[in-house]
C-alpha cells in the first residue's frame, strides 16, 4: 500500500519510489536517485569497480570523492527522505551488505545499518561508523530524536546527537576513516584514494575558513532550528541554537513551548525560523505565524537543486541561508 503524501512524514515506507512519487520535486528526484543510487544489487555495478555504500547523501559524496573512478556508491536514504523518518526495504539493506566498504551515521540515527554491521563482525576494515571516537553533543532527555513511532516501545536514543557531517571540521576525521577503509580493501590503489582524500580535505578545509569568515560578520548570533540538526554547525562557529522547533522531527510543539519560541524569537531578533525539506513545515509556519518571522530552509541532507548531491555546495547554500536569518 502506497501512503499519501500527507501521512509520509510519520510512516515508514517501504520502497524508494513510494516516498518519491509525492511532491512537485519527485520528477526529478527520481532522476536523482536513478543518478545516485544504481539499484538493486551489486551486479548492476560494472565489475571492476569496488562496492560502497552511505546511508545519507553526504556520507555518499564523501566516499564518491575519494573513491572517484574506483568505486560504485550506493545511497540508502533517497533523496528527500529524513532517516528520521525513513527506513529503507530490507532488499535495499541486503544489496549494501554486498558494500566492500560501508559508510554510515550510528548514534541511533541509521540503526538498520547498525544491524547489518553487527553480522559483519567488529572488525571489518571496510566499516566506518562516522560518529565512533567522536565526543557527541549530548541531547537533553526531552529532546531525543524517535526513531520508531508507532512501533511498541517508543526507542529513544541517548548515544548523544548524530548530525556531525554538517560541521565541515569533522567531516574532514569521516572523510579520513573512509579513505582508510579504501585502502584496506583495496591496497593497491592506495595512492590514488591518498590523493584524492588529500585534495577533498583543502576543499573541506577551505569551506570552513569561508564559514568562518562570513558568520564573523553575522549581525546575530542566535537561531531557532526545525530539529537538532545545526548542533555542531553552531558549536563549531559561535552560533547559539537557542531555540528548536520539533525537538524530535514529528513532535510538534505544545502551545507552551511555542509561546516560549515566540518570545526567544522576539528577544534574539531574528529575522526568520528554519524549516527542512525533508520533513513538513507545518510547525514552523505557525510559529513565524505566531512571531512575524519569515520561514526559510536549512537543508541537513542535501539531495535538491542547486546543490543536489554536492556536500560543499550544499553547506554553501546553507551558509548564505543562514545569512539571510542572521545578518
Ligand atoms: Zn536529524
């Protein structure tokens, strides 16, 4: 049974092209992920070619980067879909386990990867958990993320808030990992991934000292964030996340803590309230409402036009977004 695009948000579908048939952007999503993520199994990749897969699209461009030529990478979350919200087929989950290399969240954000790696043993070089050794921001008890509404106990995670590819300092340790677990399974290109990773790390380096350098002239300092995704991104660069709409996507705000928004909005001054292309502003629009703010879009996940699958363009558009809000 297909959903409606109204009930998508709180249901997991079970196949890309249900979720990617709602909405006016599905045409040419499904163009993207034809583009991105060559279906079905590892036999449709050509055969010199080294198997990889990311659960979300910027982890994908990370390995695509520095793998180039040599590898052929699969993306589990479609574009426009929220791993928060969104899990993919079981026969999707079965074709990444034919992945050489395998890049993916944890910290509760991507658990059914969790389970596939568990069946791979700990100690699969071709493995890389991007939040593993990384001291994770800790989200207060009322603000972790559900991941599994509407099925039995609610699970929610406390291994601390997962969205660390959006801090571009960061990345740059995954994207380090993920060029060791290239040369692991794949030795004898050893110096090609080097190069690569190399290259791609003056890229990331070059757009934080841009980051840097523009939210430095940033009138405000503070902001009011759909869900926790923008944690690291403000830790890294003086910002504030003071207030956050959905505190786990889904869990619209009570009339209390939107009274409360409303009067950190007015208190900080800022201009709009961020909403995420991937999950329904509704929440957001009733408080600019509420505040006489605008709403404009803060993408943690990428997959749209202009940037499409581009990590840097992507932290580009966010940037000058969040500028729009700020300045
Ligand atoms: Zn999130």
């Amino acid at each position: 049974m297909k959903p409606s695009c109204k009930s998508r948000r709180r249901r997991r579908v079970s196949t890309a092209w249900g979720r990617l048939t709602c909405g006016p952007l599905a045409g040419w999503l499904l163009l993207a992920a034809c583009a991105l993520t060559p279906l079905g199994p590892a036999g449709a990749a050509s055969p010199e070619k080294i198997p990889a897969a990311a659960s979300i699209l910027p982890l994908g461009d990370f390995l695509t980067r520095i793998g180039g030529e040599l590898v052929q990478v699969t993306v589990l979350i479609p574009p426009g879909a929220s791993p928060h919200v969104y899990e993919p087929s079981p026969a999707a989950v079965a074709g990444a386990a034919r992945a050489r290399v395998l890049v993916y969240v944890g910290a509760g954000l991507d658990p059914w990867v969790s389970r596939l790696v568990a069946r791979r043993g700990p100690n699969d070089p071709g493995v890389v958990q991007a939040t593993a050794g990384l001291p994770l921001i800790a989200e207060v008890q009322s603000h972790g993320h559900d991941h599994h509404k509407g099925k039995g106990a609610t699970h929610r995670h406390d291994q601390g808030n997962p969205h660390i590819w959006l801090d571009p300092v960061l990345a740059q340790d995954i994207c380090r990992r993920i060029a060791a677990a290239l040369m692991a399974v794949d030795p004898e290109h050893r110096e090609t991934y080097q190069a690569n990773l190399s290259r791609y790390l003056a890229e990331l380096e070059a757009l934080h000292r841009e980051i840097e350098a523009a939210v430095a002239t940033f009138r405000l300092r503070e902001f009011v964030s759909f869900h926790p995704a923008f944690t690291y991104f403000a830790r890294r660069y003086g910002l504030t996340e003071a207030g956050v709409i959905e505190a786990a996507p889904g869990r619209e705000p009570t009339p209390g803590q939107l009274r409360r928004l409303v009067a950190t909005i007015r208190r900080s001054g800022v201009k709009a309230v961020f909403a995420e292309p991937q999950l329904s502003p509704r929440a957001a629009e009733a408080l600019a409402r509420e505040a006489g703010v605008k709403v404009l879009l803060l993408d943690p996940l990428g997959g749209r036009p202009p940037y499409g699958s581009n990590y840097l363009q992507l932290m580009r558009h966010n940037l000058a977004v969040m500028q729009q809000a700020l300045q």
